[in-house]
C-alpha cells in the first residue's frame, strides 16, 4: 500500500507515518511526501478556506497511490475568544473518489501573533517570529507555535496526529 502526504513539511509526513501505525491495515504502508498547493492563502482565516486547502493538497497528491493526505492549518471564527479565532488542523484524506475529513483540536494564538495575522497578513511562523516568541523562521516545521504556547505538552506534530485519527476514522475497518 502507498500513501502520499500532500506536503514536504517533515513534521506532516511524520504525522501521517507515524498515526498509520496504529492502524493494522495501514500500518505497513509506504509515506511519502511530495509538494501539493493548497490553492488558498498561506494563512487560511476561515474553516472552508482551510478545508478547501486540506482537499486541494489531497487531491494534488493522489498520483500512484491507494490514499492521500492533505493537512492544512487555518484560523477560523470563534465566538467569546480573546482574539475571535483560534486555529485548527484540518485532514483530508482521498481514495480517488471520495474525501474523508477530520479536524484536530483548536486553539488560540496569543493576541500579538493574531494581530500580526490580520493586519499585516503575516502567517503563524512569521507572526511568532514578528511577536518575539520564537527565534526560528520555520516553527511550524519544528514544535510549532502551539508546542511553545503549551511548553512542549502539545506539538504541531501531536495536534496534526488528531486531524489525522479524526480522518481515519471514516477509514476504520
């Protein structure tokens, strides 16, 4: 069986390897990762935009292979937070016929990473590094801003593992 993750981000493809292994029927699986557009803005700032680029990356990947992953991180609108959003992962997985979707938890960017967000259009990795809480360009490829908010408790690798089970559920046997 083959998989393609619809990313080169190595902490995707991980994710994806690592959640098959606990699925007997995909554990043996080969993942790889190739570079699939998500067809949306760098920083989704809505549940569909984010959506819609988890699918266009899926869909983007399926070449040669019995599924593909799509991931794609995004804000979307939350009522009676501080910042009116919070940010989720987003799965899709593709057969060549169908999607199946999961979402990873959600939560919230502290408020000078969302401002850099909306105003200056940044996206998270540039927006933590604007706000001074990470010194790498490239967070969201490492322990992602989540994995700093959260002191290491959960990572970008752990939080797109969740996207991925809630997907993987549709595939369950």
């Amino acid at each position: 069986m083959k998989i393609v993750v619809g990313s080169t981000n190595l902490i995707k493809v991980a994710a994806v390897a690592e959640s098959l292994l606990l699925y007997p029927h995909l554990a043996m699986a080969e993942v790889l990762g190739v570079e699939a557009p998500s067809g949306v803005s760098d920083q989704p700032k809505t549940l569909p935009e984010t959506v819609q680029g988890a699918i266009n990356r899926a869909k983007g990947a399926f070449k040669d292979c019995d599924y593909s992953f799509g991931l794609e991180s995004g804000l979307m609108a939350v009522p009676g937070t501080k910042t009116g959003f919070m940010d989720v992962c987003v799965c899709a997985i593709y057969d060549g016929v169908e999607y199946h979707l999961g979402l990873s938890s959600a939560w919230e960017a502290p408020k000078a990473v969302m401002e850099h967000m909306l105003k200056d259009g940044l996206d998270m990795n540039q927006a933590a590094l604007k706000a001074g809480l990470t010194n790498d360009p490239k967070v969201g490829s490492a322990e992602g801003l989540v994995g700093i908010m959260t002191k290491g408790r959960l990572t970008r690798k752990e939080y797109t593992k969740e996207a991925i089970r809630t997907a993987l559920i549709h595939l369950e046997k």
